[in-house]
C-alpha cells in the first residue's frame, strides 16, 4: 500500500468510523483466512462491519475525533468492528463465532456512544437478547398492565355512563311527576270554578227573590206612614 492509497484508507476508515455508534477492538490471533471470512459474514448479517486495521493507521484515523483514549488496546493484531444497526447484535456475533474457535478472537475493548466498554462489559452484551427479541419483551412486559388498565378504565367508562343513564331517568321521572301534580292543580281549579258558579248564581237568585219580596212591604209601609200624617195634619185644621 503506498502513500495515497494509505491517505485514501485512512480518510474512508476515519468516515466509518464517525458513522458507527459502536465500535469494539479484538485481537484475532489464531484465525486462519477462511475463519476470518466466516467471521466478517456473521458480522455483516446483523449490521457490522469487520477490518483487520495496522495500529498506526487506526490512531492517524481517530486523530482529533472526539472519542476516549483507546490507546492502550492498539497493540497486537488488531481486527475493528463497526457496528451500525446495534450495540448487542456484533458482540453476541463475536461471542457465538467464538464458541465454536477456540475462544477467538478476544475482545480488547469498545466504544459505545463516545464512551469506553471493557471486554468483560463487551461479554455480558452478548449475553443479552438480540434487540429485537428486547422490544417484544419490552412490549410484552408493558402489554399486560397496558390491557388491565384498558379493561379498568372500559369498566369506569360504563360506571359514569350507567349514574348518567339512572339521573336522566331521575330526572325525566321528576318532571314527569311535577307536569302530573300541576295538570291535577288545574283540573281540581277548574273544577272548582265550575262548582262555584252555580252557588254564585243561586246566591244571586235569592238575593234579587228577598229583594223582590221585601219592595212590596216597602212600599206599603211607606203609604201608610203618609196616610198618617195627612190624618194628623187634618185634624190640626181649624
């Protein structure tokens, strides 16, 4: 590899670099080339990426960037995974890859989110599920509560609505009760009025009978008196 071709690496294992949230080191002594492939393809299957980097190469790449020192695991072979799609996925694929080699390759360290994970952190990731075995167990683990709230608050719902339901009809039977009690005060009136008039009348009748009745005397009481005094003032002639 010359200058510019070594230019060229660094510029485009700088950019992969920034572009990864996640980043873990190992050291793969051990691996035979076809070993290395099954490796890279594992790797590839679950988003990550995986370069056999020179040291010196990887320090000029992660000049000026802002990650941690990582310095202290460029030493040795060096094989830099870059993940892309997970923080889980490449370390369980390292880890399942191991099993079956020999325990290879190691972890050295990682960088996830701008922050340094140790190799046994690295480890205790891949023991985790994969992310998206996470989220079903995270939506299972919320499924539940989520459904016995729903069915206490569908309960609640039909609580409200049945006291609604029982004071409109309380209220419809008071109404109904107050236009009855008013429609029997205006009968009873009415039929009172209807009573009274007769009475009325027949009062009116007798009054205007004793009226008739008592003229009469009246009058003859009054002729009477005249005739008195005419006697009386005959009598006083000379």
């Amino acid at each position: 590899m010359d200058r510019t071709e070594k230019q060229s690496f660094v510029a485009d294992f700088r950019q992969k670099i920034q572009d990864a949230p996640v980043i873990y080191l190992t050291d793969f002594t051990g691996l035979d080339v076809k070993s290395m492939t099954d490796l890279r393809q594992s790797l590839k299957s679950c988003g990550a990426e995986y370069l056999v980097v020179k040291n010196r190469l990887v320090k000029r790449a992660i000049k000026d960037l802002d990650l941690p020192d990582i310095s202290e695991a460029l030493l040795g072979p060096t094989g830099v995974i870059l993940g892309y799609e997970g923080i889980v996925e490449p370390a369980k694929a390292v880890s399942d890859f191991a099993k079956e080699h020999d325990d290879k390759p190691v972890f050295k360290l990682g960088v996830v989110d701008k922050e340094i994970v140790s190799a046994e952190e690295i480890r205790r990731l891949a023991k985790l599920p994969p992310r998206d075995q996470l989220l079903a167990e995270i939506v299972g683990a919320f499924e539940a509560p989520m459904a016995a709230f729903a069915s206490a608050l569908e309960a609640k719902i039909q609580e409200i609505s049945g006291l609604f339901e029982a004071l409109r009809d309380r209220q419809e039977a008071e109404l109904t009760a107050e236009a009855g009690s008013e429609e029997q005060e205006a009968e009873a009136s009415e039929e009172a009025e209807e009573e009274a008039e007769p009475v009325a009348e027949a009062s009116s009748e007798e009054q205007e009978a004793e009226a008739s009745e008592e003229a009469p005397e009246a009058i003859e009481e009054a002729g009477e008196g005249d005739q008195i005094i005419g006697h009386t003032e005959e009598k006083q002639d000379p």
